[in-house]
C-alpha cells in the first residue's frame, strides 16, 4: 500500500534573496544557529542570517565547530548547548553535515532523555518534537536535500562507525534555499553534492515505492541536474546555475524522502564508513556500476531507458553519468578515489554485508544477495 507523501515542512521558500524570508515571516525570541566550519563567516552569509534575525527582533546564538560526517559528541555538545540557551528556533547554516547534526541536538533538545545515540536509534517513532523550538534549515551545498528530509546521518565516533535515522518527525519546518548562500562552494563539492543530488533522483525513480507524483519530481530533477551542474561546477558565479541546482537537489530530496533510495546509498553509506571518502563522491563513482546492475530488472531498465532518451542520450544512462563524471573531475573507479586496495579487498565481505543490511536496500528495484554486492563492490573498485 503506498505510503502518505510529504513533501517538506510547512514552509518552503526558494529563489535568490529568499533569505529575507527570516526577517519577514520568521517569528522567534531566540534562534540557535548551528554552523560548520568558517566558511559562512568569512562568506558573510552567517551575519546576514544573524542580521536578518535581529531585525525581526529576535536574539541569536551560534554553535560552531560541526564536522564533516557529523560526530555525536559534536551533537552531545550541541545539545547542552541548547539545554543551557532554550531557544524557541533551531536553524541550521550549513550543508548536510551540519542539517544533520543540528537536527539530532533538536531531538535530543526536545527529549532529553534521549541521552544516547543507541537509544534515539532504538526509539521508533520518535517522540513528537516541537515543544520547545521550531527548526529552520539553510542549505550552503546543493545536494544532500537534508532541508526537506527525514533523515539524518551521525557517526558514533567511539565505535567509528555510521547510523542513519529516519523519522518524519525531523522534517524541517521551514526550508531557505538561497542560491546567493550556495555561491562560495568549492568546485569539487560542487560537483560531488550535486552528483549526491542527481543519486537521489535516479535511484527515487527506480525504488519498488516509487509513485506518480514522486516520479514527476525525480525526473524533473535529473534533467536539470544534468543541464546545469556543469555550469555550476564550471563558473560557481553563475547565479542562475547555483539556483538551478538549489532548487534541483531539493526536488530530488522530496522524491526520495518519500520513496526512499536504492544499492548505490547502501554501497556509498558503507564504503563511507570504512573510508574517509566524501558522500557524494562515492555516490558518483558507483551510479553508473548500480545503473547497469540494476538494469536486470526491466523496469529499472526501461526507466533509465526513458530518462536517457528525454535528456536526449541515445547512448543510455550509464553512459551520460560516466561522461558527466569525467567532466566534473570524478574518477571512474573506487581505486581512482585512492582507496587502499589491500584495505578494500580485506573488508569486501564485512562490506557486501552491511550494505545488505542499509536501510536502502530494501527499496532497490532487484536485492542483491551478499555475493552480489560483493561482486559489485570490486567490480566498482577495478572498473567494469
Ligand atoms: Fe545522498
């Protein structure tokens, strides 16, 4: 039976200058700003959020220091912090790393007696949320669509390794997507959260719960991935591209929110918590390996046929994400990414078990056995 679909929160803004948003329609007494690294300080985009709070006359307090893949002593912190702050507004300025994080602390903010991460991972469904603070997030990346998701990732980093958590209790409430905060974005995370975001889409659209209104999104999102991340990646002023992309990435992500993912999150997910290899670099090397597994199935088959053909690649879509790897400066092959090969090699069944294992798994068009995955985790290593 199809499930009910929500696409986002309950405000969803996007367009450039959309941030303005806050000091408009934003209304809060205290907002807990939760950022990464210094990047949107020295890029101006924090003292506009912060401005833009203050003129709606609220205070603000910002948490810095999240990582990339976001550890829970990180989200621990965060979460005192909020503790000892109260504030009625979370906001979250950053990309996927930094959504995820603040989404936790909010959970653990709202539920203090969730103190660890074994037990907000053991606690289906999450309490309700939203007792004490509404959450706003700002994505600075265009790709991992944690502004209109349900999902988080978290590395409990005494164990070292990666949980992802689903609950549409952690949908944003409100959603900025401003191109202008995308601008300052490295050329190659450029091109890796926006090969993330071109993930979702074409695995959204092949999932055994992909339905009509997802399916409209997830194609519409594909097309215009594949039309402007070159330009975003090849001049990142090229305001109309970084929008493009902003608004791209985010479709996808109420897709595959929705309709959940397939084997190439499994894979990306798995590798990613042995290897420090970012999320949506690995995403790309592995879609075109998944594409033609899963092209076994003649309805993934005839899927990424008709995406092929509306985007004009008679050659088929295996091919289109190849040639657009190769543009984008993403290697072909695991080992181009400099994995270690003897590491690789040792872990490749420990691998192909966890990936069977991801939540992802269980939507893919066709479930491979471990040996499969394990076939196809040294066929990505090598190449075909
Ligand atoms: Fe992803």
């Amino acid at each position: 039976m199809m499930r009910p679909m929500k696409l986002a929160g309950s405000e969803l803004m996007f367009g450039e200058g959309c941030l303005e948003y806050i000091k408009t329609s934003v209304h809060c007494k205290k907002a807990f700003i939760v950022i990464g690294g210094h990047a949107v300080e020295e890029n101006g985009s924090l003292a506009k959020v912060e401005g833009y709070f203050h003129d709606g006359g609220a205070e603000t307090f910002v948490f810095r220091g999240v990582e990339p893949d976001p550890h829970f002593s990180t989200v621990r912190r965060g979460a005192q912090s909020m503790l000892e702050q109260k504030p009625d507004m979370i906001c979250a300025l950053g990309g996927g790393s930094v959504m995820d994080a603040a989404k936790t602390m909010w959970v653990m903010y709202e539920r203090p007696e969730l103190k660890e991460l074994d037990q907000i991972l053991h606690t289906k469904p999450l309490p309700k949320l939203r007792e004490k603070a509404r959450f706003i997030c700002i994505p600075t990346t265009s790709g991992t669509a944690s502004e209109v998701s349900r999902s988080v990732v978290v590395t409990d980093d005494e164990k070292g390794r990666k949980h992802g958590i689903g609950d549409m209790e952690m949908m944003p409430d409100i959603a900025i997507c401003d191109p202008d905060v995308t601008k300052s974005m490295p050329q190659h995370v450029t091109a890796e959260t926006g090969m993330d975001a071109l993930t979702h889409a074409v695995e959204a659209l092949v999932s055994n719960r992909a339905n009509y209104v997802a399916d409209i999104l997830a194609t519409a999102a594909a097309k215009d991935i594949v039309k402007w991340l070159p330009r975003a990646y090849e001049n990142g002023d090229d305001i109309q591209a970084r929008e493009m992309m902003c608004d791209a990435s985010m479709t996808a992500g109420l897709a595959f929110t929705n309709v959940s993912l397939g084997i190439d999150h499994s894979m990306a997910q798995t590798i990613g918590g042995f290897f420090p290899i970012a999320h949506g670099r690995i995403c790309a090397i592995l879609l075109p390996y998944t594409i033609d597994w899963n092209s076994r199935s003649d309805y993934a088959k005839e899927r990424y046929s008709k995406l092929a053909a509306e985007m004009g690649a008679s050659y088929g879509l295996a091919q289109l994400v190849r040639d657009l790897n190769t543009r984008l400066g993403i290697p072909d092959t695991v080992k181009g990414a400099g994995i270690d090969e003897g590491v690789y090699m040792a872990n490749l069944q420990e691998m192909a078990e966890t990936s069977l294992h991801d939540g992802c798994t269980k939507t893919n068009p066709v479930i491979p056995t471990v040996s499969e995955f394990a076939e196809l985790l040294k066929k990505a290593y090598y190449g075909a």
